[in-house]
C-alpha cells in the first residue's frame, strides 16, 4: 500500500480524496482503452470486408460462372456485418459502463470496481437492430452493390 509521505500532495489535501480520484481516472481510462480496442476491431471487420471484395470479385471474373463468387461473397458480407453489429452493440455497453463508473463512484459507491463485465446491460438492444443501422448497412449494401455491378449481375 502506498504511504501518504509518498504522494506529491499540497500539504492541505486529503489523501484519501486524491486516491479516490486517482482510483477513479484509471477505472474510466481501463473502460475507454476497451472502448478504443473495440472500435479498432471494427475497423479491422470493414477492411477486411474490402479484402474479400477484391479477392471475391478476382474470382467471379476469373471464372464462367460467378454463381459461387457471389454466394460466398454475400455470406462473408452476412457475417462481418454481424460482426460489424455485435462490436458496435459492445461500444455502446462499454459507454453505458463508463456513464454508470462516473455517477455512482461520484455518489461513493465503490462496489464492482474495476468490472468490467458489461452483462449488467444486456437485453437492451439486439444486434440485429444494428445490423440495420446507420453505422452498419450503408457500407455492406454500397459494396454488395458495387461487387454485383462490377461482375455483370446488376
């Protein structure tokens, strides 16, 4: 434990205020490096989508028949847009987190700290309603789009 000699404190400040402080601003910075990893994953997830455009549409034109290209591009689409949906919904749970850490530690609660268990607010929103969002679907859609148009389908 560290001493209150130690800390580099005003010589009128409370100790046990400024360890809760400093108590308090690791836990939010815990909460937005998770938040940040997250959002670098869905990043990740649409430029990967991209990736399998490229190689998806070299093979429909590689081929006579584009029937399995474009079949397996639209799953892989399915399923990274879901992907896509599902990191999003984890965002929005670690930002209720975040919101829930600054009111109740603000009122001295000091229970579940450093949980980052997002699972207390689950049942709020389903991924498929995100699937739909606006974050999500303009970009599938532009590339499925594009992906039929650019092999002869559309």
């Amino acid at each position: 434990m560290m001493e209150t000699e130690d800390l580099d404190l005003p010589p009128d400040a409370d100790a046990d205020a400024y360890l809760a402080q400093e108590s308090l601003h690791k836990e939010i910075d815990l909460i937005q490096d998770t938040m940040h990893s997250l959002e670098t994953r869905r990043i990740f997830v649409k430029l990967s989508h991209v990736l399998f455009y490229g190689t998806f549409l070299f093979v429909s034109k590689s081929t006579d028949t584009p029937a399995d290209a474009i079949f397996g591009f639209i799953t892989i689409t399915i399923a990274l847009a879901y992907l896509d949906a599902r990191l999003f919904i984890l965002i929005q749970r670690y930002g209720w987190l975040y919101d829930w850490t600054l009111i109740n530690r603000q009122l001295g609660e000091s229970t579940l700290r450093y949980n980052l268990t997002h699972t207390r607010f689950e049942g709020y929103e389903s991924e498929w309603v995100h699937l739909f969002d606006y974050t999500c679907i303009p970009f599938y859609i532009i590339t499925t789009i594009s992906f039929l148009f650019a092999i002869g389908v559309l």
